[in-house]
C-alpha cells in the first residue's frame, strides 16, 4: 500500500481562505484511492525536515502573521525549503505562500523584505488590491478530453514578476493573475507551484489536485504505474458552472 | 446665507428621504437603504448634522449584532425608552441615514429621541465620528468576508478609528476576544467588559484558534487557561503581560444547553441573574451578556435584566422557525466560519431525524469568495448523518457546497442540488415526518430570496416592520 506525508506549513498562521481544503483535497483523494495520508503540521520553531514529506504545502497569510513567520523562516527553515524544492520535493505555494517562496516582497515605501528565494520570482506591492474570481489554461493539464482549465478566486495585493528560471502555472483566461499585466497566473518550478488562486483551489480542480499527487508517488516509488480514475461529476459540475458563469460576465 | 443653504439642503434631504421611503413601501419593496443613499447625495454631513439630536448606540462587529440589538431594543423598552432602530440589517451609512430620518417630523424635530444602530465595520469608522454615539457594543472579531473587508485586522483597525474619534463613548467590549477586548487599551473612554468567567464552559477546543492565536501588542503566542470556542477565552501574553480584562458582566454558570435553550447565570454588578436564554448556542449567551451590559449601563435591576433576557425570541432570519402543520422549518443565517461552526455544533444536539438544505451565494453581500465553506467544520455533519434524512443545496454556489459536502464526507449519492427555492421547500418538507424540523442554512442573500418564498406560501411578516 501506498503512503504519503504531507506538511503543512504554517498551519495556524498561513491558512487564510480555505487553504485548508487543499489539505482536505489532498487527504481524500488519496484515501478514496486507499493511499495512506498522513498530515503533520510545522509551525514556528519546529523542525522542518523536508525529507520525511511526500507534499508541502503552505497557504496565505495576513500581513500580521506574515511578519510573525519571517524570523523563524529566515532563521531555520529557509535553506531546507530550498534545497526541498531543488530536490524536486512536491511543494504548493498559494497566495502569501507563493510570494514567499520568492526573493523578495517590495512595500508600497519601496523597502525589499527578504522572503526564501527558493523561486526567481518577486513581488511588488501595488496600491489596488487585485480582487476576483480567476480562469486559467494550464497547458500540463490538458488532455483529450481535459480543457486544462484551473478555477479559483484571487485576493492579493502583491504583482509578481517571474525571472528567467520559472515558468507560468497557466494563461490567464479571466482575471488578473500574477500582475494583471503580462497575462499569466503562478509559477511552476521542478516540482513546485505557486498561485494566487484559492477558493479553495484543489477541491474544484481535481486534476491538478491528481497532478500533484502523482508527482509524489512517482518521487516515492519510482515503479507507480498512475492513479485509479475517481468519480468526480460534482467536482466537474461546480467546476465548469462557476468558469461558465464567470466568462460570461465578459459580455 | 451659508447655514440657510445648509439648513435648506438638509431639509430637502429629509423631505425627499420620507417621500421616498412611503414610495417604496407602496411599491412593496423594503427601501430600508436606497432613500438614506439619496439623502447622502443630497446633504452628506446630513449624520453630523443629525447627530445632536438623538441619542445613539451603536453596535458592531463580526458576529451576533442583529441578535445582541434585538436583546438590546428590549432592554431600552423595560428602561421605558423609546427608540428607533435598523432592525433589518440595513447597516451602512445609507440605512443609517434612513434610519434617522424616518423618526424625524417633517419640520426635521426628532420625535424618537434614541437609536439603536447596528453598524457595519467598515461603515463604523466612518459614521460613528459622526453620530458621537453614547455608547458602543461590540460583539466580536473573526475572519469574514475578507474579499470585502480586507483583512481580519483592518476590519479592527476600521472600529478602532471610529472608536479613536468617539472619545466619549462608553464601550461594552467582549472580555474574551483578545482583538475585541484591545479596543479598551490605551483609550479614555469608560469600558464595561463581558464575557465568560474562567473555565465555565466544558468544552477546551484549543485547535481551532486560527484567527487570532498570537498577541496584537508584541506578536507572542498566547497562553490559554480556558478557551469558549474559536480564539474567545482567557487568554494572556506570556511576552508583554497584555491578558484578559477583569468582566463587570460575566456568565459565571451554563447550568443547562440544548436546542432550544440555554440556562446561564450571570453576575453583573447589581447581583446575579440566573436566565433561560429562549436561544439556542454558545455565541448567543455572548450576545445576551452584551446586551446586559447595557442593561447596566441604563441602572436596569436584576429582575428587570432577567426578564428581558427570557423574553427574547430571535429575530430576522439569523434563527427563524416557520410551522408548517405538524413540520417545522428553522432557517438560521451563516455568514462565516465561525458562525458556521456555531450553528453546525447547534445542530449537534438536535435529536429527532431532520433534514438538511445548504443555500450558498456569491452577491457582495454574501461575499463573493466562497472559499470560508472550507473554513467551517462541515465534516459535523457526517459525525450526524444518521439523524440527517437528506441533505440539499442551493443558491448560486450550491455546486461548490455540493462538493464541500462530499469532501466532509457525505456520500456523493446522497447531495442534492436544487436551484429553484419553491422545489427546495416542498421536497424538504416532504422528506421529513411530522414532528421533524427541516434546517435551512443560507448566506444573507440566499434567505432574503428564500424568505421571499416561505413569505408567500405561509404569510410571514415584512421584515422591515
């Protein structure tokens, strides 16, 4: 039988607009599967040893839990979060967590605050917040029968900006995206991916939720042939109603 | 010549305003905000203007100011105070304004002399400058509607504003809320604190702290020596000493708690009360000691206070029970994980079998991210699913709750969808026997269009009466 430990980071200071559900995503997906899930949450001052997990997520934070987190991130965790991404470690990234995962966070002031660096991705804050439900077309999602297409809702202050190393999650369909400018949404690295898309993201998008979830398996156990297919009408119902409706809003 | 075109201005502004609020009613529509939006338009410092002649209380925060006003009204009218009040949730400056105007004669004399104001956040820090209130209640802070409001602490730093230029109010705060209860720091204006005393309530839930675990002063973890639910409790900052103020108003007992009721004894400082709350759940006991605090405030006896407190029946929507022959429907609002979690743990103790409807929108009202359905503990209802006959959803989102369901572990088998309201009701009660009740749980806008349903089909009361 398989098995997978995920980590969540941050759990009581970065879990803002669901992220939760990500967690929740990830854990039925497997068990429906009969892959054994197991949870542990690193918080401040915990030790964060990477190689005991299978997915790392960390979600969104508010400005005051994210000033809360910074010492003990720069301090110990840093380094091993990027040697886990170096290593090809399955980590999601949303929202405040994406951008922390990038070099550095500029303040409307225009002070740079250090953030892991493990991506070549920053940030700048921008005066109008960049509020919304958001479409995206992910290339590595597309199959025969699959449009590809990521929902969520993104609520960030923040306009990132990718360097040369990483590529975008997807195209922006509707919405903002990482700028607002440039027309494209998240960041993929090795194994890693960040967005600002929550809502809560993996719930209504089951096959990145799949996505990942391979990833890990095929990490752990190099012979993993691929995943059972799941019933998930209701996932694909709310799924395509809600990208329905919001393109529609376009006219 | 300047003060006559002001004094001009602000009497159209009222004129227009009444003309406007008969108008709508005509038409049947509630017009509870729309005339207050166009007497803004017409005369906007028309609240400064109006302020010196009411008495004003306001009441605001996240969860429980439509209940803690309806207990509130009722301790004004045992003082023997007339007053008027926005009672259905119209609680922007606009519905404010409204509010104002209607207890105004034509010639712009008030003939009510006391408001009783339930007041948005946001909206708080702008109109309590304004209406110099006399007093402040406020219930509570949690995460809700962050598309809206932004973060959890600029909603705080919004009623810390408004409280910044109210220095002479008196403020009721929640003891137990550490971001509630740093409103009274630092601050001249007289407070009275409620809350809990110390380890009253059984339940120790320490988990589920997210919003605010670590100290607003100095950022250290708190330390809890018993914790209501959520991040109310008796909190102190181990770093900066920053703890849980002393309560003048302070539930000292839960003697009894189920479905319906809730027997509590509580201390205030004209002696104890022991009260059978007719509401149900934990974060109405907090709203009934907010209310006692002001009961306090206006020299209200023991008895006085108690009576109120038993006579209270909940009010618009936030719990309403509709008998239907031998059936009941109760529809209670939920706006935010919090408040979900309250009203998810209330259904717990319901013993008979019942049925279960979800109605999920996405209006600015209701907050357009739904993504708060995963902050709530909806996997409850898996721990009941023997007692639960069937289980719907509807409103614009419905699909989205569909699949919150099914990720709490509700067989996808087993969740309905069903859009239209009408059919919603019929097949709802027709899945229940007599004597069972049906539990509707909606987001604001979701019950306004179910009510409009339950309205014509069983003849409720306008709500705006």
């Amino acid at each position: 039988m398989y098995k997978l430990t995920i980590c969540h980071l941050y759990p009581d200071l970065m879990c803002l607009y669901g992220d939760r559900g990500n967690i929740i995503a990830l854990t039925k997906r497997c068990e429906w599967r009969n892959i054994d899930v197991e949870t542990v949450s690193v918080s401040l001052n915990d030790d964060f040893d990477y190689k005991n997990y299978d997915i790392i997520f960390i979600g969104g934070g508010q400005d005051f839990e994210q000033t809360i987190i910074q010492d003990d991130l720069m301090r110990g965790k840093r380094q091993r979060i990027i040697e886990a991404v170096e290593e090809g470690k399955v980590f999601l990234g949303i929202c405040g967590g994406f951008q922390l995962l990038g070099k550095y966070y500029k303040t409307q002031s225009g002070s740079e605050i250090e953030c892991v660096g493990a991506l070549d991705l920053w940030t700048n804050s921008s005066e109008k917040r960049l509020i919304g439900n958001l479409v995206i077309e992910c290339d590595f999602l597309k199959t025969q029968t699959k449009d590809g297409y990521v929902v969520g809702f993104e609520n960030h202050a923040g306009k990132t900006y990718l360097g040369e190393g990483v590529k975008p999650l997807g195209k922006v369909i509707k919405g903002f995206g990482n700028n607002g400018e440039d027309g494209f949404e998240g960041a993929v690295y090795k194994n890693t991916y960040g967005t600002y898309a929550h809502g809560s993201l993996l719930p209504k998008n089951p096959a990145l939720t799949d996505h990942l979830i391979t990833l890990a398996l095929l990490n752990k156990y190099p012979e993993f042939q691929g995943l059972d297919p799941l019933v998930d009408n209701l996932e694909n119902l709310a799924r395509t109603t809600v990208i329905k409706r919001i393109l529609a809003e376009k006219a | 010549m300047k003060d006559f075109l002001k004094r001009m201005r602000l009497m159209a502004a009222i004129v227009i305003t009444k003309l406007a609020v008969i108008g709508l009613r005509l038409m049947n529509r509630g017009g509870t905000s729309l005339p207050g939006k166009i007497a803004l338009k017409i005369c906007p410092d028309i609240l400064s203007q109006l302020s010196d002649r009411f008495r004003i209380i306001m009441i605001t925060g996240t969860n429980g100011k439509t209940t803690t006003s309806r207990i509130a009204a009722g301790m004004l009218e045992k003082s023997g105070i007339k007053y008027i009040a926005n009672k259905s949730g119209a609680n922007l400056a606009s519905g404010i304004a409204t509010t104002l105007i209607e207890a105004l004669s034509l010639t712009g004399k008030a003939m009510i002399r006391t408001a009783l104001l339930e007041t948005d956040e946001a909206a708080f820090k702008i109109t309590a400058p304004k209406l110099k209130p006399e007093i402040v209640i406020v219930t509570n802070f949690f995460k809700d509607q962050l598309d809206r409001f932004g973060e959890l602490y600029s909603t705080l730093g919004h009623v810390r504003e408004g409280i910044l230029g109210s220095p002479e109010s008196t403020l009721i705060l929640n003891a137990d809320d550490s971001l509630c209860a740093s409103l009274g720091q630092g601050v001249k204006n007289p407070v009275i604190y409620y809350g809990f005393a110390d380890g009253v309530y059984p339940e120790t839930d320490f988990s589920s702290n997210n919003d605010a675990p670590y100290c607003i002063n100095c950022s250290a973890r708190y330390s809890y020596s018993s914790v209501t639910f959520a991040h109310l409790g008796h909190f102190r900052c181990p770093r900066c000493g920053y703890e849980r103020p002393e309560a003048r108003i302070e539930c000292t007992q839960v003697l009894s708690y189920d479905n319906l009721t809730s027997t509590v004894e509580v201390k205030t400082p004209a002696g104890k009360i022991a009260a059978r709350l007719a509401l149900p759940g934990l974060y109405n006991i907090y709203n009934a000691l907010a209310a006692t605090g002001l009961g306090h405030f206006l020299g209200l006896g023991v008895d006085d206070i108690k009576q109120v407190l038993e006579g209270f029946e909940s009010g618009f929507g936030r719990m309403e029970t509709i008998n239907v022959m031998d059936k009941e429907i109760k529809m209670i609002l939920v706006k935010n994980p919090t408040g979900f979690n309250q009203v998810l743990k209330y259904l717990l103790t319901q013993k008979n079998k019942c049925a279960v409807a979800l109605a999920l929108n996405d209006r600015l009202a209701d907050g357009t991210d739904v993504s708060w359905i995963w902050d709530a503990d909806l996997e409850i209802l898996s721990f009941m699913k023997d007692r639960i006959r069937s289980f719907y959803v509807s409103g614009i989102r419905a699909e989205d709750m569909a699949v919150r369901l099914k990720y709490a572990g509700i067989e996808q088998e087993l969740i309905k969808i069903e859009h239209d309201e009408n059919r919603l009701i019929d097949q709802l009660l027709n899945d229940v026997t007599d004597n069972e009740t049906v539990y509707i749980l909606p987001t604001y806008t979701a019950m306004l269009e179910i009510r409009q349903v339950l309205k014509n089909r069983f003849k409720l009361k306008d709500f705006w009466k």
